[in-house]
C-alpha cells in the first residue's frame, strides 16, 4: 500500500506499497544525523535533495501541510505523526523524541513541485538508531476495538488482496458516538498503514460523509487494497476538542 493524496473527499484506493526507500525518482531522503539518544528531546534536521542533487524547496500543500513525517519503531511500536518546518535553505527540522533503544523507521510523506511546475508525490524512509538494550515488543492481537484517552475506536471491515475494501471507524465516548469530531488537516480521520516485516507503508484519506450523524452512524470509511497477505498495524488519527488521538489496531489478511 502506498500513501494518497488524493483531494478530500474522494476515497483512497491504492495497491502499491511505498516507503521502502531512501531514493525514488531522483529525490533523495538526507538527514543531519542517523542516530539519536533514548528519550531525549532532540531538534532533527533533515532534506529532500532532488534530481539536481540540491535541497528542494518548492512543495505543495497536501492535507495542509507541505510535509507528513511518520515516524515508529521497526516492531511497529512508538508511532508519530509529525510536521516540520523547512527553512528557506530546504532544510527542515522537527522537535523528535525516541522514548525506546532501537531502530525507528522515518518516513518523509510530501509532493515536491519541479521546474516545470508538476507535482511529483513521494514517501521516502530512513533509518535511525537509538543504542540501548532493545527488547522488541511484540505485535498486539488482532481486535476490533481499541481505547486512548477514554474513547472507545472501533474498526469495521478487512483489506483483502487484489480488492478494494472499506474500512470503518466509529468514535465512541461513555458508550456513544462522539458527535464533535473535528477536521484535522482537513479530514475527520487519517490512516496510517504498515506491513511487518518491511514497514511498506500506506497514508490515506476518507471519503467526505465522515461526520457523526444518525445515517453515517459517526463512521470515518475509507478503501484500501492489501498488497499482500500479512499481518499490517493500522493507526488511525481523529481530533476531539483540539486533541489529536490516535487508534491503533492489528489487522491480518490472509
């Protein structure tokens, strides 16, 4: 699976898993540093070197943000969703802790614009060590529902390969839909998809009739087509009272 930027509004249907390298296209993924310190607050620096081997700089606004940086632990654990800011030089920093030794995987999720002025969309990844004693945390089971802050998610429907499926989610407080969900970056969900083993990696976006009311039943939907048999950790981000949350799931297609 692969990341969309499709508009808001219209479903994501991929099939291609993307994220699995630091160069594609002539755009190259480069970082000031490649390890970091257990749970220290760090301010990171990285670039996006385009064909002509010098820092882009021009990018579009996708999901009002001209770059998504998602960043979890190879056994899936620890998942961020953040947005750094670029300098006028192409570089760009983000304040970025790693709470746990081990090996994190970075992807850069951003549409870079060329000379000629086309959009050219791109996840690029990287690898960063933190020393320590790493002791990887198993996948948790698969479920249909999962708990952070209160709020009961739940998930709805199974990607299955060489079909696009929906998938479903309803917000739920002290038992019912929540009716306040808000946008965040212009949508009422974000989903963030990724394989075990190899991390490939899926950003999507929903459909537009996302918000709680009595005919959507409060469900966020969106379709997605499983590149491959597998077990896949599927984060889904929602905002409630100017927080964002995330849920997260295991999902195993077969």
């Amino acid at each position: 699976m692969a990341h969309d930027h499709a508009a808001v509004g219209a479903p994501s249907i991929r099939t291609e898993v993307g994220g699995l390298a630091v160069s594609d296209g002539g755009y190259t993924f480069a970082a000031e540093s490649m390890s970091l310190s257990a749970g220290t607050p760090t301010t990171w620096r990285f670039r996006i070197d385009g064909p002509d081997r010098k820092p882009a700089t021009t990018f579009a606004i996708a999901h009002d943000k001209p770059m998504h940086l998602i960043v979890a632990r190879r056994d899936l654990s620890g998942y961020q969703h953040l947005h750094p800011t670029m300098a006028p030089d192409g570089t760009w920093s983000v304040d970025l802790t790693l709470p746990h030794p081990g090996v994190w995987r970075v992807f850069a999720d951003f549409v870079a614009v060329d000379p000629t002025g086309a959009q050219i969309a791109r996840t690029l990844s990287i690898d960063l060590a933190v020393p320590g004693d790493y002791r990887p945390r198993a996948l948790p089971a698969v479920a249909r529902e999962s708990t952070v802050d209160g709020f009961a998610v739940t998930l709805e429907g199974t990607p299955q390969v060489g079909m696009a499926r929906p998938l479903l989610f309803r917000v739920f407080g002290n038992g019912v839909p929540v009716a306040h969900l808000q946008r965040y970056l212009g949508s009422y969900g974000h989903l963030v998809v990724m394989r075990e083993g190899d991390l490939g990696y899926v950003h999507a976006h929903p459909e537009e009739l996302l918000a709680p009311t009595p005919t959507t039943g409060g469900a966020v939907k969106f379709w997605l087509v499983a590149p491959s048999p597998g077990r896949f950790r599927v984060f889904f981000d929602f905002q409630v009272d100017g927080q964002v949350r995330t849920a997260e799931f295991t999902v195993v297609v077969r």
